[in-house]
C-alpha cells in the first residue's frame, strides 16, 4: 500500500512537471511585470504569517512595491490557497509556485520531490512551531468509549498521509504498543473528509493538524484522544522556495522574509486583530484561531530556523522513509538560512537562541472585547469565569502535564483537594487521579463550583 501510494504521489507530480512544461512563477510578461506566485493554506493556521495574515495585511505587495520603484520594475503577487502541502509541493516541482508554505513532514516530502524531478527547493524560514509537538491531536467522537491509544487495534483512524499529523499518530502508536501499520485500519484522507467521517460513524478517531483537532472540539464534535506534545518531539511548519527562483531573484525572496517577520511583529503585538482577521479570511471561528495563534497559543511564531526543529525534522526522515514517502533526504542541504541571515543583519543571532516566550495559568476572552484577559493558574481562569460566566466568550487553560492549551469547557478537569489541574485528554486526567490518591476528574460545571467556593 505504501509503495503505491508513493508512486501515486510521484506520478502526480511528474505528470504537472510534464503538462507544465518549463514555464511558471516569477516571469514577466510582454508588459515587463513580474508575477511571483504563493502557495499557502489559508485554513492550517499556523502558516498565517507567509500566507492568510501575510496577504490580508499586504505586507509583501508593500515591499515588492518599494524594490519596484527602485529597480523600474513591476511586480505582481498571485496568492493560491490549498487544503494541504501535496499540491503545492506538485505544482512548485511543476515550477508553477515560487514560494509555498507547509508542515514539517511535507517539508521533507517537497525537498525529495524536488530532487527527484530536478527542481530542487529549499526551507528559507519557519512560521509557526511547538516544541512538544502539541500542534497535533488524535480526536474520537464526543460519544465514543476509546479512553486511549491502545483501544485503536482494529479501528478505522483517518489521517492525511504524509502529514505532521500522520507522523504524530505513527509514533504515537509505536510508543502505545501498536504496530501502525497492522494494529489499525489508517484511512487516507483529507481532513474535512476525515472529519465527516468521523462525524458520520465511519472512522473511529481522527489524527490531524491545526486547527482541526480545536474546531471539532470547540464545536462539541470531537474530543481529544491524544495530544500530541505527549510526544515531546517538536513539529513546525515552515517557508520553501524553488531554488532556481531564489537564485533568480534573491532580493524576492528577502522581501517575502522581511514581509512575513512584519506580519510575525503585527501577530505579536496585536494577537486577538490577528485572530479576527484570520477567522474572517477563513470561515473558522475567531476562538479557534486564538487557541493556536494567540499569546498563549499552542502555536510559537518565530521565523528563524532554530536548531532544535531541524534536529526533529531529521527525526522525521526516517518515519517517511519506512512509509516509502521518500528515500534519504538531505536536510542540511534543503535548510537554507542565507536569506533570512540577510534580512535580520547583526540580531539573527540573538533571534535564534530565543525560545517561546514563557507560558501562564490561561487566559479569558470577554465578549465584545478586542483583548484578552491573562491569569497565572488555571483556578483564577475558573474564578473568573465562575462570576463573569455571561460575559465570557470563551476560556483557555494550558494541559497540567504538556502545556498545551485547551477551551477550558472542553478540558477534563482533575479536584485533589483544593487544587483543580486541567488535562487536553482523560487518559492524562486518570493518571493524574492514580498518581494521587483522593484526587477525582469532575466536570467543568463542578470545577467552577469548586473555583468559586475557594475564593
């Protein structure tokens, strides 16, 4: 099954490379403009800063237009938004994309793709990364009575192979036990597909990347299974550029850098804007957004390539390799940050040994409010909510053993004593509760109860 659909993928790419021919991305026309085309997916929202934030803030048409009054040149930017990495990695091989953003396991599937068809790309920056991998969650239905991994055996689990989220899941399994290849049904599949599917009954869980696992879960469609920053393996998604483009047209390609870290500082200091704007440009809930992208976020947006997550994106080769995704893949030779080293001149360094910025207890959103409230425990978050609950649009806490943040309503929450711990999953909660004898999960309208009583 691997083989063929490795196969499949290669054939598609060639035969876009073939019916393409050599033309595409960042020629110019008999008029003398030059069209430089971006990939991005606009709904896995922690690309935002190099494709649906970067775009709507027009931060990169205001820099290609300042390099154009300066070098008599006009240039043009054609944005195509996707649900996935596959196509943008077949049509940049296709020499049809210039510059494309994705996650880290199609990162390494568009640098072999690349090399196979003699169109090499490279990684130029990254744009959102969690350094425990909590950016990917295994989900079942609000209903099912999987309480964890190794009730899988046998069960249908739809993923999108070759993504993040199917790495996330293979090692997932591994760690619980399960061959991933015998142990479980894998059902290939988008993920609106696969979040139907586990809707209508026909798949048992669900493992996907940002924002899926969030948006089913914040709409009472989900619940998480697993999360993926048990794992401690970082994931990220990042910035590739068609080499021959690059050495091209090298000041483009720093336009772009010197755009999105503009659209990185704007993210930062205006992160519930950010979060309004994306849900606007995407359809999904502004809370959902905020979840990943906002300042406690799951998601750390820092576009410099650190060595922590190209040492996890070497990790990852060899999971694609034993899925027959991609043969050796050379990452220090995909990894290029010459480009970025020029934009941020003398402060890369200082950049790049910075880590995310230190997490809190969560933080409330007050409806009609264009900020957001931030709490140094959980219980305060509870406390809050617990007396303002009419004004609440909705409520986050971080996971009491990974840090991952979660809708404080979705959480399973654990009372031992006067403490009240949060968990993304149950199984983390019923841990917790065997580690310390008296402790109980409750239910969130029982842990507000028991915040408001402490106060």
């Amino acid at each position: 099954m691997r083989s063929k659909a490795f196969g499949a993928l290669a054939g598609a790419a060639l035969l876009v490379t073939l019916t393409a021919g050599c033309g595409g991305g960042a020629s110019a026309d008999d008029s003398g403009t030059v069209t430089v085309t971006v990939g991005y997916q606009s709904r896995t929202i922690n690309t935002v800063t190099a494709g649906t934030l970067l775009r709507s803030l027009g931060y990169f048409e205001e820099e290609l237009r300042s390099r154009g009054e300066r070098d008599g040149v006009t240039y043009k930017v054609k944005w195509q938004d996707y649900a996935t990495g596959a196509p943008i990695t077949a049509q940049m091989t296709a020499g049809k994309i210039d510059i494309g953003s994705m996650g880290d396991f199609p990162l390494l599937i568009n640098a072999a793709r690349g090399t196979q068809l003699n169109r090499p790309t490279r990684l130029v920056s990254v744009t959102g990364y969690n350094l425990a991998g909590g950016l990917n969650t295994v989900v079942t239905a609000p209903d099912s009575k999987l309480d964890s991994l190794t009730g899988l055996r046998g069960k249908k689990v739809s993923t999108s192979v070759g993504s993040a989220a199917d790495g996330t899941l293979v090692r997932a399994l591994q760690q619980a036990g399960l061959d991933p290849e015998k142990d479980i049904r894998k059902l290939n599949q988008q993920p609106a597909v696969g979040a139907s599917a586990l809707q209508a009954g026909s798949a048992d869980a669900l493992s996907q990347f940002v924002a899926w696992p969030g948006l089913l879960a914040f709409q009472g469609r989900a619940k998480a299974l697993y999360d993926g920053a048990e794992l401690n393996l970082p994931t990220f998604h990042g910035v590739t550029v068609r080499q021959d483009f690059a050495k091209k047209r090298p000041p483009v390609v720093e336009d772009f850098l010197r755009a999105q870290g503009r659209a990185t500082e704007y993210l930062h200091a205006h992160p519930v804007a950010a979060s309004e704007s994306v849900a606007k440009a995407t359809g999904l809930p502004a809370e959902v957004v905020h979840l990943y992208n906002g300042a406690q976020g799951i998601a750390t947006f820092d576009t410099t390539l650190k060595p922590a997550l190209i040492a996890a994106l070497k990790k990852d080769v060899p999971v694609l390799r034993s899925a027959e995704l991609v043969g050796d893949v050379d990452v220090d030779a995909f990894v290029d940050d010459s480009y970025l080293r020029r934009v941020y001149g003398s402060g890369y360094a200082k950049a790049l040994a910075a880590g995310p910025p230190a997490r809190r207890g969560g933080e409330v959103w007050l409806k009609a409010e264009d900020t957001t409230t931030a709490f140094a425990t959980p219980a305060e978050v509870l406390r809050y909510v617990a007396t303002h609950r009419d004004a609440v649009r909705t409520a986050y806490v971080p996971d009491a053993s990974t840090g991952t943040l979660w809708f404080a309503d979705r959480a399973v929450w654990v009372s031992d004593g006067d403490a009240l711990r949060p968990y993304v999953t149950g199984s983390a909660a019923r841990a917790d509760v065997k580690a310390h004898p008296g402790a109980r999960t409750v239910p969130y309208a029982t842990a507000l109860a028991l915040a408001r009583g402490a106060s």
